[in-house]
C-alpha cells in the first residue's frame, strides 16, 4: 500500500472531472496554481502567479456600488456607474471580499489553497465509475509545488488511478517521479535555448534532458508541440523534429494548435495580451506539422 503525507497543503486553480483529454480514457483534471515560465500564448493566464488573485470581467458588472461598498481596503471606486479598481491594493488581499459578494460574476477570487487529502478524496471517489478512471495534475507548473506534486501522485496510486503528469518539463528532478507517475506529458516550447529563453524566460536543456531520460526509460511520454505561427513553425519545427528522433520509439507526439481561448483570460487578471496579430493555425498546417514528425518515424497522436 502506497502511503502519502495527507495533510500537506499546496495551490490550485479548480479540478475538472470527467474529460477524454490529456491523457487515455476518463479522467480528471487537477490545475496547479503558479508557474515558471511565462509563455505569451499562454492560455490560462490565471495559472502563472502564485496565490489567490482577483479575475474581473466589467462588462458583467450591474452593481457597482455595491462591489464598492464591499471592499474594506478602499481599492474600488466608482465612476459613470462603472468601478475601478487598485489592483495594487489588492495584492495585498486576503478575503477577497468583493468577489464574495458578487452576484453578477463581474468578479471572480482565482485560486484556493487544498490539502493533499482534499484533492484525492474529490478526484478517487470517481472510480466508481470508471474503473480504469485516471487523474492528470497540469497547470500552471507542477513541479512549482514539487512535494505537494508527489504527495498527490502517491495519493492517487494509493488508490488505484492511473496517473499523469502534464509539465514543461524545466525541473531538474522530474524523472524521480516515475514511480508514481503512469505518463508524463512534456512540452517542448522551441528547439533553441537563447529563443526559449526569449519565449518563457528559461532556456529548454533541461527540458530535452528530461524528454530524453524520460524516452530512454521507455517510461510512457508525449511530447507536446505547441505550434504557434512565425515562432515555432518552419524550421524551427524540423529542428524539433530531429532532436526528439533519436527517442522516437520511446515517445508519442501531439501538435497543438496555437488559439485565443484565453485571450479574455489576459485580460480579466489585467494583463497586456501581445500575440493579438498571430492568425491561428488551420487544420491543414496542423495536419503538415504533423507529417514532419511523421517523416521522422515518430508516433503522432491526436487528442
């Protein structure tokens, strides 16, 4: 029997429950809240920071006075029957009040802390479902809350969920998870460091270093190639291609397609959006970006 610390308590965004995606069969999705890199095409914005933090949607607002009123550290005014408010008072929040009181979804608290046990309790219980139910813990980053990561792994095997790890793949002892890990799913963000760290502020040798060990352990993996127009395409995607070639029977590939899903994310947590002129990629450039790894011998999926 797997033991595991209980009471350890990390950061969360919410949990999804019953999805086909990011992993085989019927599972659960876990998003940690916080992340390392700081991707622009990132599409879930309200991942990156650590903490709770505030999501505002003004165009829902009905009732500005009364979310004025709410708010006890005077960070929201009112101005032509619409708020404003100091987010930099609001770093600073702990109750998050206004977002309490909202009945309009104008406002929204985004993220909770949960112990260990409270995630495996909420996600083991759909088991009895599905037998072969899984769990994927995503983000945000992971590895952000490296013992908090392990200590739900553990708590899941315990109960016999297959799991997943979804990660970029950026910290040095990924592959100590294993163990508890039925599947890894790494992104590669681009092939080359000084560009990498251009795009999320890290360079990517760790990141192949574990995609390699990974592979070499013939430990199940998917690369997931998020394929962003005039950043990663062209020959950026081919030189992608012939690093993971060598370790291609040791992993699967899954080209993502660049969207805007979570344009308005951006801009609820007040954050500039810098990538509104990139078009999204049509299922034909997927479908060629596809062939690439194919030409290379690679397994590609398409979830």
């Amino acid at each position: 029997m797997v033991s595991y610390n209980k009471t350890l308590w990390g950061w969360i965004t919410n949990i999804g429950h019953g999805t086909t995606k990011d992993g085989p069969g019927w599972r659960s999705i876990v998003y940690f809240k916080g992340c390392n890199f700081r991707c622009p095409w990132c599409a879930a914005p309200e991942t990156i920071n650590f903490g709770a933090e505030l999501a505002l949607y003004p165009r829902m607002e009905k009732y500005p006075e009364r979310i004025a009123a709410s708010c006890p550290h005077g960070a929201i005014s009112v101005a032509d029957a619409k708020t404003s408010t100091d987010r930099s008072v609001c770093a600073g929040c702990r109750d998050f009040n206004c977002a309490r009181v909202c009945i309009d979804g104008s406002r929204e608290k985004i993220g909770r802390e949960v112990s260990v046990e409270q995630v495996v309790v909420e996600v083991a219980q759909y088991k009895r479902f599905h037998r072969d139910y899984g769990v994927t813990l995503s983000g945000g980053e992971v590895t952000c809350q490296w013992m908090f990561l392990l200590e739900i792994l553990k708590g899941m095997k315990a109960h016999g969920l297959h799991t997943a790890v979804e990660t970029n793949a950026s910290f040095d002892l990924l592959t100590s998870a294993a163990e508890w890990t039925d599947l890894f799913i790494c992104d590669l963000k681009h092939p080359d460091p000084a560009e990498h760290i251009k795009l999320t502020g890290y360079t990517n040798e760790i990141v192949l270093k574990n995609i390699m060990e990974i592979a070499s352990m013939n430990h199940p993996l998917w690369v997931r190639i998020p394929l962003v127009p005039g950043i990663n395409d062209g020959a950026a995607l081919v030189r992608s291609a012939e690093l993971l070639a060598p370790f291609g029977r040791g992993m699967k590939i899954e080209v993502l397609g660049y969207n805007r899903l979570g344009v308005h994310k951006w801009r609820a947590m007040g954050r500039d959006y810098t990538l509104g002129n990139v078009e999204p990629p049509a299922e034909a450039d997927l479908e060629k970006a596809r062939n690439v790894f194919r030409s290379f011998g690679m397994e590609v999926i398409n979830t």
